[in-house]
C-alpha cells in the first residue's frame, strides 16, 4: 500500500514488525529511492499540526 507523507514525499509500507526490546508494534516502509524506514506505528498513523490544521503524517493513496 502507498502514502504519501505530509511532507510529499511517496513511501509503500512493507510490513508491521515488533520491537524486540518492548513488543511495540513498529511500521516497515520503503522511500520512492529504495531507503527503508521503521517508526513506531502509533507514530506512523498519527495525526500532525500543519499550519493550524490536523493531517495524518501518512495519507493512504487510494
């Protein structure tokens, strides 16, 4: 699946992982360059404050 982040920037979210040390449940997702990342799911499904407004940090591409 694709998002795009708040910031413009394409990502396709690979899978969901666990954080061995805690359990948290973390967010695989790959860069339109190939770089892949890992967030803290609650992170990564989080809303965020631009110009005074709320928008999901990632917004799914439908």
């Amino acid at each position: 699946m694709q998002f795009r982040h708040y910031k413009g920037g394409l990502y396709e979210l690979v899978c969901e992982a666990t954080l061995e040390a805690d359990h948290a449940p973390m967010i695989v997702y790959r860069a339109a360059d190939g770089s892949v990342w890992v967030r803290p799911k609650a992170v990564f499904f989080e809303q965020v404050e631009v110009d005074g407004k709320l928008v999901p940090r990632f917004a799914p591409l439908s």
